[in-house]
C-alpha cells in the first residue's frame, strides 16, 4: 500500500533557529515527490516537486532535497510567517493523472 | 479569476440531506481532482477527471458520492444522504494538462454533518 509518513507532527522553532522536516514514503510508480504548505483555512499552496533522488530545489528559506526514501524540507533562519502546516505529497500515476497521496502533515509554529 | 475557486466555503447539513459542492477550475485547466481532508489530517484523494471524462473513482468513500464536470470546467462534487462521518473539508485542485504535476487547489468547502 502506498504510504506517505511524515515526522515530526508537530515542530515549534524560535525565529532563527534553522531545522528539518522529515518525510518517508512507501509507493509504487512514483512520479514526484511534492511539498505543499497550508495554512489554517486555505486550500495547500504548492511550493516544490522534486523528480529524482540527489534533486534539490530553492525557495528563500526553504530548500527541499530527495532520497530513494525520504525528503527533507529545510528551513533556514525561519520567520513567524513561516509559521503553517507542510505537506508532504507522491504524485503516482492514474488513468492518464497524476493523484496526490499525502502525508499527515508537520504543523510548523515559528516564535519571536 | 485567477486560482481556483470552490462554493459555497462553509456548508451545514443536517444528517440525510443531499449537498453539492461547486468547483471552478483555473481556465484551461484540462485535469480536476477532488481530495477530502479531515481535522488534522493530510488530504485524500477521492477522483479524477480529464476534460470532462472521469478516468479514476477509486477513492470515493461510497455510492453516496457521486461527482461530474459536463463540460469539461466546473465540477460539482454531490454527497446524498449526508453522515456525520462525511463532514470534513473537500479540496478542489485542477493542473493544466495530465503531464503537468503541479496541481493548484482551491480553498475548500468546508462540511459539517449535525
């Protein structure tokens, strides 16, 4: 079965103190690995997909990297609004599609 | 508009009403999916469509969810005879072609069944 796990469920940082965020996966036909972030009330907002394991991608403070297993988000000197849930997310193919399975999500809180 | 957009954002049902949720894709968006996300958890995929034809139902949860786009644009998800366990939040996305990945959501239409 398909699965996506990401650690840890819940992170609070103080403003500066630069970390990372976990996710494994556990899928068949994996097309790309997705990180989404969303914040209370609004629908994700795509921030990377990354392809292929060594594949690295760049985002002001945020930088994700790929293993044949895992991915990392890290976040370097984070801000309050920084402050959000990151998901995690394998794009595997369906019917021509590309369905998302997510993670549970790492709920994010920065403090000054 | 420019993203997508879901109506209505908050829906209460009273347990056995019908309810349907509207989505509008981003224009020329050929793919559409819907994703239920309950409290603290990470969106599910329920279904797929490309154009207006819906090549994967493989997670909607039962017969009671039933969902189409006509015209291959706007979508409308329906729940008949709503149960508490259906209340969450539904998510639209839509991406431009089938080989593009990225897909952009909507803000949701949030569910609660009394």
């Amino acid at each position: 079965e398909d699965q996506v796990t990401q650690s840890p469920e819940a992170l609070r940082l103080q403003e500066g103190e630069s970390s990372s965020l976990n996710c494994s996966y556990t899928v068949s036909g994996l097309r790309g690995l997705f990180w989404y972030r969303q914040d209370p009330g609004k629908g994700p907002e795509f921030l990377f997909t990354l392809y292929s394991a060594g594949e690295e991608k760049e985002k002001e403070r945020l930088k994700a990297t790929l293993t044949k297993k895992e991915s990392f988000l890290h976040i370097t000197a984070p801000k309050p609004e920084d402050s959000a849930t990151y998901l995690c997310a394998a794009s595997i193919l369906t019917g021509g599609g590309n369905k998302l399975t997510f993670g549970t999500g790492t709920q994010l809180k920065v403090e000054l | 508009g420019a993203g997508v957009s879901q109506s209505p954002r908050y829906k209460v049902a009273k347990r056995g009403q019908d309810v349907a949720l509207r989505c509008d894709p981003i224009s020329g968006h050929v793919s559409l999916f819907w994703y239920q996300q309950a409290l603290g958890q990470g969106p599910e995929f329920l279904t797929y469509f490309q154009n207006e034809a819906q090549l994967d139902k493989s997670g909607l949860p039962s017969d009671r969810f039933f969902a189409e786009r006509p015209e291959g644009s706007v979508s409308t998800l329906k729940i008949q005879r709503t149960q508490q366990e259906d209340s969450a939040v539904y998510l639209c996305a839509s991406s431009l072609l089938p080989s593009k990945d990225e897909q952009f959501f909507g803000p949701g239409t949030r569910l609660t069944v009394l």
